[in-house]
C-alpha cells in the first residue's frame, strides 16, 4: 500500500508485469517496473524468495536510481512531477541509497507487527550472545528454543521460539538471516517508520523501536483499511499479482 506521500510509481520486479490483468496505468497512479537480475520464471508464482532478496542487495540499487533519474527528467517537459519523496517497503534497503543519493525523504514501510519489526532489530545480539544460528538441527526439537529471553526492552516472558523463525538457521551465512540484520540495521537512515499495526496493542514494542528508529507511524490493520477505501477504479487492482 502507498500512501499520498509516496512518488505515484509501485515498483514490481520485471517478470510480475507480464500478469495480464495487471493494470498499465491509473489516472493518478502508473506501474514501472526495473530488472531483478534474476533468470525468467513462471509468471503465476513467485520466485525463489531467497533469491530474490539477494538480488534486491546486489542488482536493484541502479536501475532503481536510473527510474528516478528518468522521471525527474521527465518532470521538466511534461506533468509528470518530479520523485519527492518515496515509500518503500522496509526490505527494500536498496532505496536508502538511493534517496541519499537525490536528496530526497523516504518512509519505511513493515507490513508487520511491532513485535517482529523488533526480533528483527535484535537478531544481531542474539548472534553477538551465541544464541544463533543454532549450532545444528538438533536444537530445533531438543528443547533449545525454549530458551528465555528476558532482555529484549519492550518483549517480556519470550522464549526464543517466539521470535521471527529466521533465527532457526543452522548456517551462519544463511541469506536471509544476514539479509534481515541488515535491513533491520540501516532502517535508522530512513525519514519515517510505518507500521502495520495500533499503539494499544503494541505499546511496549513500538516505545522500545522509537528510541533507536526515526518517528514511527502506525497505520494498521491495514485490512481495516482496505475497507474503507471508495475509490471504485482500484478494485481492477488486486492485493497479490500471482495467482491465487
């Protein structure tokens, strides 16, 4: 979901476009899409995600830049206006450098609670404690995950179970696990947080987030939301472009 502040592109990887009920373009809204760097695959599945993920660190970073370029070239002979700011989901670290490369703001967007936002954020200490990867696939049905964790700010009575199950790796350099250190690292660059859920529900969390991030804005359920939505031409719109 894009808010109002968002430049009026949604980037989806180039082998999502070829969805036939994907629409070209809005009045007030157009897709574009930039390479994956990744081989072609079936049009109505997604891809290998931990590939892609790898790909987004290494392959997106310039032909993201160059559509930002292209636009702004385009702002000066036509009504197109030029990228003002951009809202990115929160994986997508790439844009952060983008964004300090034009000068440009830039919103972080997790679709996830405040609480995943924060395992994420504190997978680097469970490392830096010798918590994780696990040392092998034994620990994952000999009782180890039942490990407290009792000094996370924010996350009381934890197990390690509890936390987002990308730390049940057994290889440390498994990929997503250092993708997800990352990205949870370099979040501080961003202009604003959002996130998808209420501060009654997740009070503790989202205090806990908001002495190390930027201001953090929480706009869930994001289901409720789509709910309220009256603009009728959306509905040509789907949530996920694959098949369902």
């Amino acid at each position: 979901m894009l808010i109002d502040l968002a430049i009026r592109v949604q980037l989806q990887p180039s082998f999502e476009i070829q969805r036939p009920q994907l629409p070209r373009r809005l009045a007030d809204f157009h897709f574009a899409t930039i390479p994956d760097g990744l081989p072609p695959s079936d049009a109505d599945s997604t891809q290998d995600i931990t590939s892609l993920y790898d790909s987004t660190s290494k392959n997106f970073l310039v032909p993201f830049s160059n559509l930002i370029s292209k636009l702004n070239h385009a702002s000066s002979s036509s009504d197109v206006p030029p990228v003002t700011c951009i809202v990115s989901d929160a994986c997508m670290s790439f844009t952060l450098d983008a964004v300090e490369k034009f000068g440009i703001p830039e919103v972080l967007f997790w679709t996830l609670s405040a609480c995943g936002v924060l395992g994420y954020s504190y997978y680097k200490h469970l490392v830096e404690r010798d918590l994780v990867p696990l040392k092998d696939a034994s620990c994952l049905t000999n009782g180890y995950l039942e490990t407290t964790i009792d000094w996370i700010p924010g996350m009381n009575n934890i197990r390690l179970k509890d936390l987002p199950s990308f730390i049940r790796a057994t290889d440390p350099n498994d990929i997503l696990f250092n993708f997800l250190i990352n990205e949870s690292e370099v979040a501080f660059k961003a202009s604003a947080i959002v996130l998808n859920t209420f501060d009654a529900l997740e009070r503790a969390a989202i205090e806990s987030l908001s002495s190390n991030l930027p201001p953090i804005y929480t706009i869930g359920p994001l289901h409720f939301i789509l709910n309220q939505i009256s603009d009728h031409r959306l509905k040509s719109i789907d949530t996920n472009f694959w098949k369902e």
